[in-house]
C-alpha cells in the first residue's frame, strides 16, 4: 500500500530539522562528546556535573547525538599487553590486480584474519593500511607469511613497526 507523500514531506522536514540542529554541534556538544570519549561509562549524573548542564539536559543532548549517528556505540578499551599482545604494526599493503573482485577478496581474508584490528582502503602508493596485533614477533612473522603471503592479489607488504605510542585517541 503506497504511502501518503505528506507523512513522508512530514517526517523529512522533522529529521531535516533534527539532522540540522545536530550538524551545528555547540560547545556543550563538543565538551559532552569530549567526556563521553574519555569515559563512556560514566554516569549521566557526573557528565551533566562536568558539562554544567541539568541531568536532564545532558540526557536529551545525548539521547540526540545518539539519534542522528553522532555517537554511534559504546566500547570496552583493553589492555594489549593483559591479552597476550606484545606488538603492533602498521602494515602497507598494494594490491597486483586493481579490480573490484581483487579488493573485495582482500577484504574478506582481513574480516577473517583476528590479528587484523583495522583495515583501511587508502588512496596513494598502496591500496592498503592495516593495523596488527601480534604476541610477538614471531607471531607476526606468522601472519605476515600464512595470511598475506598467500593472497595471490597482493604485490607489496610494508611493515611499519610500532614501537610506542605517546598519543592513541582510540582508547
């Protein structure tokens, strides 16, 4: 049964409205996201305490971060090092064969391989920026080897070792 088109104006002119007021994030927007990146457990009690906002404002601003994909999820951060991870690496992979079929083949063997924790299709030299954690060395010699190795699309693997991280924003 075909939708009556005024609902549908309707409902685009409300998420348009919502959407718009989202884009123009404000600086108690900012400092929420700030306080949520930081400490995504904490109680909406201490964020409106450290946003100077009621609880019930800071709830509402978050409840529409959340609404309009601002703020996507929540996570857990772990400690490498209490997993068994004792290295980490970028790695810079180029492809032999540019074709979609070649990229998505890629793709699906880093989904599968668990020492891959990012995968990121880039423009430049490469077509590729992993990012992997191993126990140690050998581990990674491992991967490097049995996973990469054998993709018969890959041409290039440059390993980028890191060796300390003053700032990671990722947790």
């Amino acid at each position: 049964m075909p939708q009556d088109p005024r609902n549908e104006i309707a409902k685009t002119r409300v998420f348009g409205l919502i959407l718009q007021q989202m884009t123009d994030i404000d600086d108690k927007d900012d400092q929420i996201l700030r306080a949520l990146a930081q400490e995504g457990r904490i109680s909406n009690l201490d964020l409106a305490e450290r946003v100077s906002l009621s609880p019930s404002a800071t709830l509402r601003r978050v409840q529409a971060l959340e609404a309009v994909g601002v703020i996507r999820g929540y996570r857990a951060v772990l400690d490498p090092a209490k997993l068994g991870v004792g290295f980490t690496a970028y790695i810079a992979v180029g492809l032999s064969v540019h074709t979609k079929a070649a990229q998505t083949a890629f793709e699906q063997a880093m989904r599968a391989a668990p020492q891959v924790r990012e995968c990121h299709n880039i423009t430049g030299a490469v077509e590729y920026l992993l990012r992997v954690e191993a126990a140690d060395l050998p581990a990674y010699k491992r991967f490097h080897t049995d996973t990469l190795g054998n993709l018969p699309q890959v041409a290039t693997i440059t390993t980028y070792v890191v060796m300390g991280s003053p700032k990671d924003m990722r947790g």
